[in-house]
C-alpha cells in the first residue's frame, strides 16, 4: 500500500479506503456534507495520490506534442490545458492536465492508477528527443481547494492577487510562507485551485502539512470542508467528468468519449492520429452521454441500458445518487443513433428497467453552479 504527504492527518480524522492501491480519505464528515460544502462554499482534497511528472529540454515542447493530443505550443508560461495520451490505435492511456512552467519545462499530472505506466510510456516514446523525464510525485505534494470561496480562503494566506490568475492559468507563490505552484483549474466543476507543494516528500512531509492545515484556518468563515474520495467521485459525476478506468481506458478513444476538443488535428503528427482520422471519417458508432433518471433507481457500474424495443443499447460506466440534484445519474456509452439529448432509455437496476433521460453535461443548472456560475456566493 502507498500513502500520501498527508496520510497521519487523514488517518486520525476521516475514514479511510484504498484506492488505486493508495491508503486514502473516503470522508470526514459525511460524502453529503462534503460534496455541498464545495458546491456552496468551498472544500479543501488531498489529491497527492495523482502524479507529477516533469519534461525539461530543448525537445520538450515538441515531444508533448508528438504524446498527446492536444497542442502544447499554444501554452505560455504559467498556463495549463487539458489533453488525453493515446495509444496507436487511438485508445487514452490517460487524460490529464499539462501546465507550462517555463519554455523549456512542463509539468504533466496522470492519473494515481496511471502513475506508472503513464512514466514508463513517455520514457519510451521520448527515444530522439532532447528531454528529461522526471517523476516527482513524492517529493511535490499536491492539493486541491474548490468551490466558490476558493479564491476568497487561499487569498488569506497567498503572497500573490489570485484573482489575477485566470482558469487554466497558473502561478508560482507562497502559501502559509511555503512555496507553491498554482493551477487554477479542478476536477469538481467549480472554481478552485491546485496546489503543488514544493519540498514535501513523504519522508519529511512537514510544509505539505502546514499548508493543510492552514488553509483549513483561513477557510473556518466560509464554512470549509476536508473532503474525500466519495466527495470528489459525486463531483466531478454531477460536472460530468470523467474517470479513467470507468469512462475512459485504452479501448475507448477522445471522439467517443466525446474529448474530441482536445485533438488537434492540425498538427503534423501525434501518437494515434491516423486512426483517430480514420474513425472520424467512418463516424463514431457510440458515445458517452449522461443519464439522469426518471423514475426510482440508482445506476452503477456496468448496468445495461436498453431501448424501448428491449434491445441492449449500451452500458453504465459511472453512477451515483447525485446529492444536488436528489437523483439517480450516470455516465455511459450507448450507440450513436440514440445519444441525442432529451431521449427516453430503460436502465436495468436489480432486474427492473428503470426509465432515464439521456441528460446533458452537466447535470446542474450551470447559471447556479460551477465555475460559469452568474449567482454569487
């Protein structure tokens, strides 16, 4: 089993999981309280189990380019986007953000299940580039703090003008008189931040503590929340996100998983551009769309939908009992023909079918919540 910078804080005040075979926080208080306390207010995750991967060189641009799909020269310093990593055929080994640190230095965040494959794929691909490929995941401890007051608790005990950081944007900076790097961006769907914490190893984790900690103080007005794995699963589900090993994996590729905004085909050329060419001009036979149910029922992992003829459509990938919206929802993939939004289809839960819509991304009203939000905390 691994553990975090933070796993003797987690240890003695939430209960604990495995995942990605990470001793980690399910929850504090509760995965409710959690999960509306950052969409309401604000939240504070341990997400040190994720990677953290460096490319410095002369090449580095370029072979991020040749490894994923989205364009990393359109990056400047302290800037970030989102992309995906594919195999030949097309299929995502992993999705993850790249932030630009300088011109000749990236930083790349896989998955926690990813971790090691994701390193030794770019070690193997970076053959013929002047690059220097570093995994720093247990010397750089890693939060998240999200929700609309995010900006509000961090601004307390930050040496910089957060507000000047716009989303995907990024910045070096001192938190709690330790030095961070800031990404303004998340997995939740709301505003927030994550925060690379420099000099925290898992031997001598004491800043990525300090910083824990203080950021709990400086959030007591609004309310703040530590928050756990099941908080961070009912999130990102209601912002319609995805997880990699549920919604995603080297089977499924970026058109069908609807990640098409990040491939660039433009560019001259990255690893599973010809089939993902190649599928685009066939057309894409199933994609993912989000289910909110109609009727009683919680959909799970790998229940089938069907069709109002009973013929099997397409399957769960992800669900929860949204805390918000007080409902049954759900991520899947179902054939191409029956996508489309507003349709009727049956989920089959303990042997029943239970009617859900297929539903836009995502689930909430994105004028009351989320980032885009237009009524203010």
């Amino acid at each position: 089993m691994r553990r975090t910078q933070l796993y003797e804080v987690h240890r003695k005040t939430a209960e604990m999981t495995t995942f990605a075979n990470f001793e980690m926080p399910l929850c504090y208080k509760g995965i409710t309280a959690e999960h509306l306390a950052v969409r309401n207010s604000v939240g504070v995750f341990d997400i040190s189990h994720m990677g953290r991967v460096t490319i410095t060189g002369s090449d580095a641009e370029n072979f991020l380019n040749y490894v994923l799909t989205n364009d990393t020269s359109t990056l400047t310093p302290n800037s970030a986007l989102y992309s995906v990593m594919c195999n030949e055929n097309g299929g995502i080994i992993d999705d993850l953000v790249v932030s630009r640190l300088d011109k000749e230095k990236f930083m790349l965040v896989p998955n926690a299940t990813n971790r090691d494959k994701d390193y030794n794929w770019l070690v193997e691909k970076a053959e013929g580039f002047k690059v220097k490929i570093e995994d720093v995941s247990d010397k750089v401890a890693m939060l998240a703090v999200q929700g609309p007051n995010a900006e509000k608790t961090l601004q307390k005990i930050c040496n910089v003008d957060l507000s000047k950081i716009e989303r995907f944007k990024c910045a070096p900076a001192r938190l709690a008189d330790v030095e961070v790097f800031l990404s303004r961006t998340g997995y939740t769907g709301e505003d927030g931040f994550e925060i690379y914490v420099w000099n925290a190893t898992l031997e001598n984790p004491d800043n990525a503590i300090k910083v824990w900690n203080t950021i709990l103080k400086a959030g007591a007005d609004f309310g703040i929340q530590p928050c756990g794995l099941g908080a961070r699963d009912t999130l990102r589900l209601e912002a319609g996100l995805c997880l990699y090993g549920n919604d995603i994996d080297e089977t499924i590729t970026p058109l069908e998983a609807r990640l098409s905004f990040v491939v660039k085909f433009q560019k001259n050329n990255f690893i599973g551009k010809n089939a993902l060419l190649k599928q685009k001009d066939e057309g894409v036979k199933r994609r993912r769309v989000g289910l909110q149910m109609i009727e009683h029922g919680i959909p799970r992992q790998g229940f089938k939908i069907y069709n109002d003829k009973d013929e099997n459509i397409g399957n769960v990938t992800s669900g929860t009992f949204s805390p918000l919206l007080k409902c049954g929802i759900a991520m899947a993939y179902v054939q191409t023909i029956y996508a489309q939004e507003g349709n009727i289809v049956n989920v089959e839960i303990r042997g029943k079918n239970a009617k859900a819509k297929i539903a836009p991304f995502p689930f909430y009203d994105a004028e009351k919540y989320g980032y885009k939000r237009k009524i203010q905390t």
